[in-house]
C-alpha cells in the first residue's frame, strides 16, 4: 500500500463535500438570492435615472449597482465555508477524519483546497450571472447600462467573485477557531455587517483598517466609477485578502494544538 | 505481538489527572478489555493512542510507531469511538467511500465491509435515518475498511438491545480469531467476561488490574454450591462430615462451601440420595468488579 498522501485527502474531502444534499442547497440558495437581489437592484432603476440629480447621474454605475448582490451573497458562500468544518465537530465527525487523516494541517489544508475551488467557481459565476441579468434589465429600461468590454467592468466582475471566494475562506477559518456553527455565523455577520454599520464609533486607528474591510473597503473592487476615497481597489482587496490568510493562520495552529 | 503500547501515559485536563502514570500492552489475537467505572479515563486513553488528543507525559505506540507516523493509518488500526460521529444528512456508502479514499483504499473495500456488516440493504440510505444498532455496524464497517490488524472500540454495545449485543460480541471473538489485536472498553464486567481474552482494569486513570480473563476468574475465591435434595437434613450431616461447612439457603436448600460440585455429587452418587439441584454459584461478576474498583470510583451514591 503506498502512503497516503494530500490528494487522497482532498479526493475525501471532495466526496464529502458532494455528497451532502446540504451543500448544493445552500449552492441553490446562493444563486436564488444573488439573482434575486441583482433583479431588485436594477428593475426599477430606470425611474431612479429619469429622476435623480446632476451628481447622481455622475456616479451612475450600472456594474455596482447588478453587484450589490454581494451583500447578501457573502453570508450564503459563508455559511457553506462555515460547515465544511463545523458539521463535523457537530457530530463528532472530525475525530473519525483525524483517524483517517492524523496529519492534522493536511487535513484542514484539504478543506481549504476543496471549499476555495467550489467557492471561486460558485462566486465567478454568480457574479457573471448577476452582471449579465442586470445589465439586461437595464437595458429594457432604457437606462445606461455596462458591457463585460467595458472600462473596468471585467475587473469589477472577477473581483467580486474572488471578494467572495475569499468569505467562504474567512467562514472556514472561524469555524475551525470557533468550532461551531451558530458561533461562527454570528461572528461573520458580525464582521461583514455590524462592524461597518457602526464605523463611525471606532477609534481613530481602526479606521485604517476599514479600508480593507469586507462591505467597507475591500467592496471598492464592486465600482466602476472611480472612487477617490479608494484610487486602487485591488490593493483594498489584497489587503483583505491578508486579513483572511492572518486568520487562516490561526486556524492551522489551533487546530494543531487543540485535543479533539 | 504487542500492537499496542502504553507507557507511562499522564494526561491532565487543567487541574484535574485523567489518566495517571498508566502502562499496559494489547496483543494480537486476543480480545483485550478495557473495564473501569464511568469517569475512569478509558475513552481519554483511547484518544490518546489515535492521536486525538496529547498525552501530558508518556507515551503510546501503535505496531511501534506514532498513530500520526502510521503510512496509511485505516490499514493498521480501525477504531469506533462513538457511533453517533456521522453526518446524518450522508448515504451510508458515501460516509464509507469519503473514509476510504482519505487513505486510497480501493473502493471495492467499501462494498466488502458493507457486506460483512450486513448493511447492504442500507448502504443508500441517510445515516440520519438508522437506528442506533444500525449506526454501531456502520461504525463497525468504517473501522474495518482497511483490513486493520488493530481494532479499537469504545463501549461498543452501548444501548443496544440483546441481539445488538450479541452479534458484536461475536463479531469482536471473530476478529481476534483472525489473529487481529482488539482493545474494547466497557464499565460491565459481566459484559466483558463473555468476550474478553484478557483485562485492563482502570480507576481514576491509574491502573488497577492488568490480567488474564482465566486467572482473574479464577482468581476470586472459592465459589459455594447450591444443593437441593428431599433428605436435606441428613445429607447436610454428611457433607459436614465429608469436611464441608454448610448452611440453610432459599427455600430449604443447602449452601455448601469447601466441597467442589463434583465432589458434592460423588458424595450423594455414595450414599445414594436425591439430588433435585446441584448449582455451583460464582460471586457475580459485577461484585467482583465493584469490589476491585470501589476506592475509585468517581461519584459514589449513598446506600440507605
Ligand atoms: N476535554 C476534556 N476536558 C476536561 N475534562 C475532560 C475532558 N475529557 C474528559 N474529561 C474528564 O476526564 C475524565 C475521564 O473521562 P473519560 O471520558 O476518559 O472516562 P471514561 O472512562 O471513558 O468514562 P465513561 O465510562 O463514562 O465513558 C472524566 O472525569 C471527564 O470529565
Ligand atoms: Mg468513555
């Protein structure tokens, strides 16, 4: 018998992964709601255009505004990173993944490999799928709309797929610390809602973090229309992107540590 | 052969010793016991030895290496520690080929154990959806995967119904039968007598016995008889005679101690008197247990 190795491990982790009812209806709901609210988001835009001021006109960005399913998308890609780790420690599971796989990093590493290639799949192409529904709706109203060609469109598009293929990573991480699913989920929310809700409050320290914050920040990469508080969104991107490895880091060592 | 080894093993949660300076070996071919009271720290030894959790001090081997330095750990040890740790919501086979490919075991191994556990008929069914019974024979199935030459078990006929019961203990003589080393922990001694080869008894984390099923029954003292017969009185005389001591048992039977049955049915074949019952009676098992563990047990209840 050769010895185990890493793609073993990932093959396991792939077949659990599709082999639970729980993962494609989360995928399911995924796309129900990023079209869901992309169809919102611009079906009544055209009135909004006809009626809004000089300067809004200005900003008018039809690729942020298709987008903006975003928002709630992050918490769907979340909820799926979440329980890649936490429906195990739910049941027990994990000790019986650690009998088969007693290298505990090759193990996790696994779960990252496999949820970060379901996540940058499942995130590009919703995010293709809202840019396109939405630029449809917009422009059976009559209303400026982008095309994939155009000026920073296509930047925007993938940037908001890796944005959040990058939350699912984020979920894995706190789920792996917090090693359970209501903790982890309240956390996410926490960090992807609360946080920027109340920005206003924070020290004056903090407030440098909120450039690469999630829905802060690091959503610069959703706009078009150059934004001067942001001038590179990619950099608030990549700086969020390293906020999600820091964690990530925490998780590998903790779960190394800790008995299970 | 020593498959597993236990040295010296120490494992403390915050203030409190779990498993204290404890060292045993399990053997090959043999089903081996692992009996203490609840609290006594056989399931932290056993995550101990699969690596689940870090020993304070000491160490554990398993065929001589580190359960983590194990090349492909399903081929050499399998283990059931709690047969609820599936994920309710996935097909039985799927539960078994995820486990299986984890170490790239060929799938046909899935389809093996689903037959040798007799859940063939379920293998496409939810996990969720089993009966207790049926979740033990999965976990069961899942320890087998990679024809391991160790088997471990944690109270495996936990809240399983007699036949449940049987079948396991029959399916662990059959293991060790086939020359496999089976380590399998329960806090019923009766249990336990049926199935095991040899003991490890443990109390509060120290060891408390280390010995052969035989020896530790043997080991208990002289059984008495129990005799029933019409002339009652004066076979009592003879057996007093013969250099028993006897006294009124149940139902105007006779309780003799220093005489082996065998003796005891000599004499009457002798004398030619009745013989209604000739019961040889062991002190129960559990009391022997009890007895052995009684200082260490963790919660006591107050006898009124
Ligand atoms: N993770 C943990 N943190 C703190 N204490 C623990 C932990 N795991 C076990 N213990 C304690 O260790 C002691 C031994 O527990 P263990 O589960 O090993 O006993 P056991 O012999 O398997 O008992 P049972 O027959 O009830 O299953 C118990 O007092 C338990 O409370
Ligand atoms: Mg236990």
């Amino acid at each position: 018998m050769s010895p185990a190795r890493f793609g073993h491990a990932l093959h396991a982790e792939w077949v659990k992964l599709r082999s639970l009812q729980s993962t494609w209806y989360t995928l399911a709901c995924l796309f129900a709601v990023g079209l869901g609210v992309a169809a919102m988001a611009t079906g009544r835009a055209g009135d909004e255009y006809r009626s809004a001021s000089a300067a809004e006109l200005l900003a008018w960005d039809p690729t942020a505004r298709s987008l903006t399913a975003y928002l709630v998308a992050q918490l769907v890609i979340g909820v799926l990173g979440t329980l890649v780790v936490t429906s195990e420690y739910a049941t027990g599971l994990v000790r019986t993944s650690l009998v088969v796989t007693p290298r505990r990093h090759r193990l996790l590493a696994a779960k990252v490999v496999v949820t970060t290639a379901v996540a940058v799949v499942a995130g590009q192409v919703l995010m293709f799928a809202t840019f396109l529904l939405g630029q449809a709706l917009l422009a059976a109203q009559d209303v400026p709309h982008a095309e994939l060609g155009g000026p920073g469109v296509l930047s925007a598009v993938v940037g908001g797929g890796l944005y959040l293929a990058a939350i699912a990573l984020f979920a894995i991480g706190l789920g792996t610390i917090l090693r359970a699913t209501a903790g982890a989920i309240t956390t996410l929310v926490g960090v992807v809602f609360l946080v920027p809700a109340l920005a206003g409050l924070f020290p004056a320290w903090f407030q440098g973090l909120l450039d690469f914050w999630p829905t802060q920040g690091a959503a610069a990469v959703f706009a078009t229309v150059p934004n001067p508080a942001y001038p590179h969104p990619w950099l608030n991107l990549g700086g969020m992107c390293l906020g999600v490895a820091a964690v990530l880091g925490a998780a590998f060592v903790v779960f190394e540590r800790r008995d299970v | 052969m020593t498959m597993i080894e236990v040295r010296g093993l120490t494992k403390r949660y915050g203030l409190d010793t779990v498993v204290d300076d404890l060292s045993f070996t399990v053997e090959a071919g043999q089903v081996t016991g692992f009996l203490g009271p609840n609290g006594a720290g056989k399931s932290t030894t056993m995550k101990v030895i699969l690596g689940l959790a870090a020993p304070t001090r000491g160490a554990v081997s398993v065929g001589g290496r580190r359960y983590r330095d194990l090349p492909v750990p399903l081929t050499e040890v399998g283990a059931l520690l709690d047969a609820g740790a599936v994920h309710g919501g996935r097909k039985a086979r799927d539960h078994l080929l995820a486990l299986a490919v984890g170490n790239g075991l060929p799938r046909r191994r899935v389809d093996e154990v689903l037959a040798r556990t007799g859940l063939e008929g379920v293998a496409h069914k939810r996990a969720g959806a089993f009966s207790l019974g049926m979740r033990q024979r999965l976990g069961i199935a899942a320890a087998l995967l990679g024809d391991p030459k160790v088997l471990i078990f944690d109270e495996p006929v936990n809240g399983l119904d007699p036949e449940g019961i049987r079948w396991i203990r029959d399916f662990m003589r059959s293991l060790a039968h086939e020359g496999r080393a089976v380590l399998v922990s329960s806090h019923l001694m009766s249990e336990m007598a049926q199935t095991a080869d040899h003991l490890v008894v443990i109390g509060r984390g120290k060891l408390i016995a280390d010995t052969g099923m035989t020896e530790f029954l043997r080991g208990r003292g002289e059984g008495v008889v129990l005799v029933r017969t019409p002339e009652a009185a004066a076979f009592a005389l003879r057996l007093t005679a013969a250099g028993a001591a006897v006294r009124e048992g149940p139902d105007s039977s006779l309780v003799v101690s220093g005489l082996a049955s065998e003796e005891i049915g000599k004499l009457a074949a002798y004398h030619g008197t009745v013989l209604g019952e000739l019961t040889p009676q062991r002190p129960s098992l559990e009391d022997a247990f009890m007895e052995l563990t009684r200082d260490s047990v963790e919660y006591q209840g107050v006898t009124a």
